[in-house]
C-alpha cells in the first residue's frame, strides 16, 4: 500500500517569515491527520499548498500517483471536485448562501455531470438526513440555519460525491461546546462509514484527540513531533507539545 | 453575399463615396464613410467575428465604438451588420418580432442613409437581419446573416458577479453553477422558469446567452443554414454560431427543455405555431393575442385574402 497524499520538502516564506519550512507528509487511506499548533504556525498554510490553492518555494505533494502542484487548473479543479473536498471554517465561505440547501448540496453532482433533477434531489435529502438536518428543510435558504446546521450542511455538501480526501480547516471553530460535540461526533461516524482520508488542522487538542488517528505538532513551519494521537499527547517529547498539553483546559 | 468571411472589405480611403448608392434603393449620404464605421473599425469587428465563428460561442473582445444611438437600443448589433454589410445587401432590422417600432425604423433609415443598401420588411428577401429579442418564424436559409442586439453577453453574470471567474470557468467548462439555477426553479417553482434568455451550449462547448430571445426561439438555433452573430456594444463582445452549429438549451432529463407559447391563436391571421405578443386593446380589460413576428403575420393574412 501506498499513502494517498505525499508531500515532501515544503518550503514557503512571506518574506522573512518561514511559513513552511521543510515539511514531510503522508497521508495513507482511510486515516485521520490532525495539524496542531498555535496561530501562525503554519497550519492553514500547509492545508492551501496540500490543496493546491497556493503554490510553495519548493518541494512536491503527490495524490494517487499525481503531481498536485505540476497539474493545470482544469485537473485541479477536476480533482477538487471529485477526488477531494473542502470544509472551512466558516460555513459561508464553503456554502451559497443564496441557494437552497438541496442546491448546495446537489452542487458538486451537477457539477460532476448529473443531469437528473429528481435523483439529485433524491441524493440531497438523503444527504442532509444522514447530517442530522430535516429533509423537510430540503429548498430552505442556509441563512435560515443555525451555525452548527449550517457546518453540518457544508460536510454533506462536501461529501456527497464520496471524495477520498478531505480537508478540514477548523470545522468546529465559533461553534459552542454541545453544538461542536455533536459536529465531532457526525464527523466521526461519516468517516468511519465512507472510509474517508481526513486531513484536520485544528488548535483544539480535544477535537484532534477524538478523531485523528495521527498527530502532526506544527511550530514556525517546522513540524517538531508526529505519531499516534494518543502517544503523542499522553507521552510529548517536544518542549513546545509538552506546553502544549498542558495547556489544555479541563473543565 | 454569403457569408464576413467571404465578403471583400469595400476600397478605404475613399470616403465610400457613391459606393452604395449604385445598386442600393436610396442614395448614400457621402458625408459618411459607407455604413459610417471607418474602414480600419470595420476590419477590427470582422476580425473578432472571424474569430468567434472559429471558436463558435466564446465571447470575443472587441473595440467597441461610440455609435450615434444609446447603450442599450443596439449598440452593438448595428456595429456588427455595419462591419458586414456590403452594397449589394438587403437589410430587415426587427425590434421583438416587428418591423414598425421606433427601433427597428431607426435603425434601417440610418444604414439606407449611410450606406444607401436597400432594406426591407420581408424576412424572404433580406441578406441581413438586425434582431432585438426574436428570430423571424420564416425559416432562415445559407444566404442570410442573423445579428443578434445583446445587452448582456455574459451568461453568468447573475450566478458569479467576477469576470475573471466566469472567464474562468468558461475556460475549464465549468458549468454546474448554471445547473444550480436552472435546480433552484424546479426547486421553487415546479418548472424552470426561465422563459426568456435561456441559457443554451453551443457545439457541446462553451455556455452562451442566446440574448433576450424568448425560450421558445431557442430550438430555431440549433443548426440553423444561416450565420448568427452576436454583438454587446456597452460590455465590448462579440460571439458567433456558424451555420449547422448544434445549439442545445440546457435542461434535466426528468424536465426536459420545453418551449413556451401563449395558448391561443393570433387574433389577426390565426396562427397556433407562432409566438404571441399579448394586446391591451382598451381600458377595461379587453385584449388580444397577435404575431409577434409582422411580416410573417401580414403575410399569413395576404394568403388567406388570396385564398378567399
């Protein structure tokens, strides 16, 4: 077997500012990658140059035996919407606000060359079922929607045409505690059910603690520990983990 | 003639003087170049025409002119048929389906002054027709050239405010966000409801507005014998469908495209194919449903008059 995702030898610099500095990565199928770190530590970078949203200095990101960052846009995009899917933080920037929820989600179908309004529709209530949101509410505007059914609303959206990566830039960022709960929970059986590679950048300890079956602990670019979730937040080698853990606030 | 492509572009620099008024029906007023654009314009627009009959529904860039109209009442529709327009040329200009509205009447006094070409109201005798908002009924033929008034070229314009993004996508043939619209109606109204403008892909590549023609001409599109060209003069486009061009009007398989038509017959020559225009006839309610289409309602009452 093979990793899905390879990058290898990230470099990127904002001027002075080493956002990625020599960073290696593997994703394997059917695996949970959690990114930790503080603000600035170039998480979120990391995820737009995986993503090929951003192109870096130097290094290379293989998917499936494909050269992300040497493929034209029209592969990216192809690969976008098929083989990847993208949950941001901010359930607006992922979602069309003026557009029903069936729309959104029947979106990247369509996109993808579905051409039959009742099956598509079929596949958005189904969809919207299976995130925990009323098929009832199926032509309704996602403004109407609350914060964490509007992020639910965004993972069907995403997940509808079965991608095998998906990246994930906060999700449960600006959502209360119950409403994330239940959001790490949905999360977590669609994963385990669709077998999905899930790459997860996330300050929250907790939430990578519960889903990533692997750690990666990001700091000025650099990764400085990586292994198993529970090894490396029950045993940190690195200073900056160490802090890290024991930053974490139990309630 | 034929065909832009065919045609040889009139001697310049010599003020076009007398050049229509030979073989046209009225004389050319010789303070005007022939067909008013100078001759190194014209050849601008017949190049992004020749280029847009080579890529058939991608919107080409053009110089566009100030013309001695408004944005909006074919700026860009008379700079393509002045660009095409040869001596010999028979011009019908027709504003939603009518030959008689200050439009359309504007329009062919200006081209019989500045080119002296003869125009005509008889959809059968014309070489060009200058269109706002129809296609003739009559059935067009290889000898004639269809010019389309486009206010908004831009198919997207209402789904993706960017350019640069609907460039894009028209690049890469991204086209599901146009299926999200046509979704959204369903969704709301049982049936989409776009029934004017339809969106529509030529050749199986590029998406194109059709310009504000009601949906129910949009079969008489695809592979139509005669040439169809587009010109947006405020937004500086020019698009083309060559003739025999496959024009298909986006639709669902389990809501199939349908065109729309008023169901009556025309009050004047009873016609139950044509497309309808509704007439307020008095202050009380009264209407009637008549031809949009003119010459083709006069001549179906001509027919009949004959006939009895």
């Amino acid at each position: 077997m093979s990793p899905l995702l390879s990058a290898r030898g990230l470099e990127l610099r904002f001027g002075r500012i080493a956002a990625l500095d020599g960073v290696d990565l593997d994703i394997w199928p059917g695996e949970v990658v959690a990114i930790v770190g503080e603000s600035g530590s170039g998480k979120t970078t990391l995820l737009r140059v995986l993503s090929g949203l951003a192109a870096p200095d130097a290094g290379s990101v293989i998917f499936d035996g494909q050269d992300v960052l040497g493929m034209n846009e029209a592969a990216r995009r192809h690969l976008m919407r098929t083989q990847w899917g993208f949950v941001h933080q901010n359930p607006r920037d992922g979602l069309r606000m003026g557009v029903s929820a069936g729309g959104n989600i029947g979106e990247r179908l369509m996109a993808t060359g579905a051409r039959h309004y009742g099956n598509i529709r079929a596949a958005a209530a189904d969809w919207l079922r299976r995130v925990e949101i009323d098929p009832e509410r199926l032509d309704a505007l996602p403004r109407t929607f609350s914060g964490g059914m509007q992020q639910r609303l965004q993972i069907a959206r995403t997940l509808v045409t079965h991608p095998r990566l998906v990246f994930m830039d906060e999700p449960t960022g600006g959502l209360d505690v119950s409403v994330q709960a239940r959001l790490l929970d949905l999360i977590r059986a669609l994963v385990a059910e669709l077998g999905l590679s899930v790459l997860l950048v996330t300050h929250d300890i907790a939430a990578a603690r519960l889903l990533a079956h692997r750690i990666l602990v990001m700091r000025h670019g650099q990764v400085v520990e990586q292994g198993l979730t529970d090894r490396v937040l029950d045993d940190p080698q690195h200073p900056y983990t160490q802090l890290l853990v024991t930053s974490v606030l139990a309630a | 003639m034929t065909s832009a492509a065919a045609k040889p572009s009139p001697p310049s620099g010599g003020r076009g003087l007398g050049e229509g008024g030979a073989q046209g029906a009225y004389a050319h007023d010789t303070g005007y170049n022939f067909a008013y654009l100078d001759e190194s314009t014209k050849r601008m627009i017949r190049r992004a025409i020749l280029k847009g009959v080579a890529i058939p529904g991608h919107q080409v860039p053009f110089g566009s002119r100030e013309m001695p109209l408004p944005y909006g009442w074919g700026t860009g529709g008379i700079q393509v048929t002045a660009s095409i327009l040869g001596p010999s040329d028979v011009l019908k200009v027709i504003d939603q389906g009518a030959d008689d509205t200050t439009n359309a009447v504007s329009i062919r006094a200006f081209f019989r002054r500045v080119a002296g070409v003869a125009t005509t109201e008889r959809t059968a005798e014309a070489t060009v027709i200058q269109t706002r908002h129809r296609i003739p009924e009559r059935q067009l033929t290889e000898g004639q050239i269809l010019v389309y008034q486009v206010p908004m070229p831009e198919p997207l314009f209402r789904l993706e405010a960017r350019v640069a993004e609907t460039k894009r996508m028209h690049a890469l043939a991204d086209y599901g966000l146009m299926h999200v619209k046509l979704y959204e109606d369903i969704a709301r109204h049982g049936h989409i409801a776009t029934s004017y403008n339809y969106p529509v892909m030529v050749d199986g590549r590029y998406l194109m507005s059709p310009s504000p023609i009601p949906a129910f001409d949009n079969p008489k599109m695809d592979r139509m014998p005669a040439l169809q060209l587009f010109g947006a003069g405020r937004e500086k486009r020019i698009y083309a469908v060559p003739p025999y061009t496959a024009v298909r009007s986006l639709d669902f398989e389990d809501h199939p495209f349908r065109p729309i038509r008023a169901p009556h017959a025309c009050a004047l020559c009873g016609s139950r194919e044509s497309y309808l225009d509704e007439v307020i006839t008095d202050d009380r309610g009264g209407k009637i449903f008549v031809c949009s289409d003119t010459d083709y309602c006069t001549e179906r009452q001509a027919t009949k008059a004959a006939a009895e």
